[in-house]
C-alpha cells in the first residue's frame, strides 16, 4: 500500500514538474547563403529558394529568418554588410545555417572568393556565431543539374564543397554535405525526370517565361522542397537541438467505410 502512495506521489509530482516547467526559449535560425537558398520575387516563380519551404518544418518557438540572397558570395554576403546585422542579432541558441560557394568559385564573377578568402570567411561567420553563443552549421553548395554521356551525375563545386567539408572538420562545426545528398537525389531521379526539380518550363508554359526557361542552378518548388527536406533530415541526423522542435503533427486516421 506504501509503495503505491509513493508511486502515485512521485507521478503527481512529475505531472506538477511538467505543468510549471517553462516552455522552450524561442530562437531564430538564420539562413545566409546564395540565390540556391533565398526568398524569390514573384516575377521569379516557379524558381523557388529552398530556404523558403524550410520555414515550415518548425513549430512556433523557432522564427527562420533567411537572409539568402541571390548572386552572393561569401564576400560580397559581408562587403554588402549583410553579415554584420546578422551578427548583431544573434542571441544564445540561435543558429546560422552558412551556405555559399556557387558564386564564389566562378572567376568571372564581382562575387568571386579565392579558395583561401573562401575558407577565411566561413571561420569568420564560425567564429563570430560561437562568439554569441549560438550554433553555426556549414552546407555545402547544392548540386547544379550536371549529367556526363553516360548519365552519371557530375559535381562542379568539387574544390569549394571540400574546403567546407574541411572547415567543418577543423573548426568541429556540424555539417550537412548538401552537394553530395543532393547529386545523389539528382542521379536517382536520371537525366530526364531531374529537370522536374529545377526552374525549367517550355515556351508559353508560365507568364513568367513567355520565351520558355532552361535552369540547371535554380530549383522548382518540388525541387526546393526535395532540397529543405534533405537538410531537414540531417537536422535530425546530427542531433542538433533544433530537431525537437520540428512540428509533430498526429498520422491523419483513415476510416474504414464498413466499419459500424
């Protein structure tokens, strides 16, 4: 009889602890990265950034704010000072989640970052993220759709995806290897049936693109969405503490007609 009374005690006690324990702080979740990752003008769509289906998957203590923007580079991200008023805001258990390298690594480019500068940046963002005692996380660059004769699947961020994949390992910072998951979803869709993840339409398929549109860089909203879901599951992977606050929504329950 004791022995219950204390049982029954010790849940009550529990549900008390439960019932008065404060609720989880909100954070933010910055996103700084490139066009591959940012919010899209309407004149743009269907390309869609996959920062944007991102902020769907997060319950209501977590505000995603996607600073993405098209054509940056680490440098010009900081040049612009748009580095700055992120690291300003930043609050302890906030994350950034650091995305760059399709403009960087192109010679040609304003926004070009040598190798070096490249990695620089990013221990900068590390660091001063650290220095606010939130939590950084390195991505590397998503795919472009690229296929050899064959049809396997070709990587053209191979010298910038590894000097992110290196910083990581240094700098001990969680990486989400975006450029590798990503070629891997692009090789099991083939050739042909990937153009179905990018910005792609024929002539007079959207008012947007009266002239039709061949992208093998920017997403769709499938394509984006199939993209935020990969980060979306290496969140998990990692055990970032932000896992336990993705939404959690019951199974919906089907019911059997014949069921009385």
């Amino acid at each position: 009889m004791r022995h219950s009374l204390l049982k029954t005690a010790a849940a009550l006690g529990l549900l008390l602890l439960a019932a008065f324990s404060s609720p989880p702080k909100k954070i933010t979740v910055y996103l700084i990265g490139d066009s591959t990752m940012s919010i899209k003008e309407v004149k743009a769509y269907p390309e869609t950034g996959w920062g944007m289906p991102f902020v769907y998957f997060f319950d209501e203590t977590v505000t995603v704010d996607n600073r993405a923007q098209n054509g940056r580079s680490t440098k010009s991200f900081v040049a612009e000072n748009r580095w700055q008023p992120v690291a300003n805001g930043l609050k302890e258990g906030d994350y950034v989640f650091i995305q760059f390298g399709h403009n960087d690594e192109v010679p040609t480019k304003k926004s070009y970052t040598p190798e070096a500068d490249y990695k620089n940046y990013l221990v900068r963002f590390i660091t001063e993220t650290r220095a606010k005692k939130a939590q950084p996380v390195l991505i590397t660059p998503v795919a472009r759709r690229k296929f050899d004769a064959t049809g396997k699947v070709e990587g053209t961020h191979n010298v910038y995806s590894e000097i992110v994949r290196v910083t990581a390992r240094e700098q001990q910072v969680p990486l989400i290897d975006l450029d590798r998951e990503s070629q891997a979803l692009l090789q099991q869709y083939g050739v042909e049936n990937s153009k179905l993840l990018f910005n792609q339409v024929v002539p007079g398929e959207h008012p947007n693109y009266p002239d039709g549109k061949e992208d093998n860089t920017h997403f769709n909203e499938l394509g984006a969405r199939k993209m935020a879901q990969i980060v979306l599951a290496d969140i998990r992977a990692l055990k970032l503490e932000l896992a336990n606050r993705i939404v959690q929504r019951a199974a919906a329950k089907t019911v059997d007609p014949q069921a009385r």
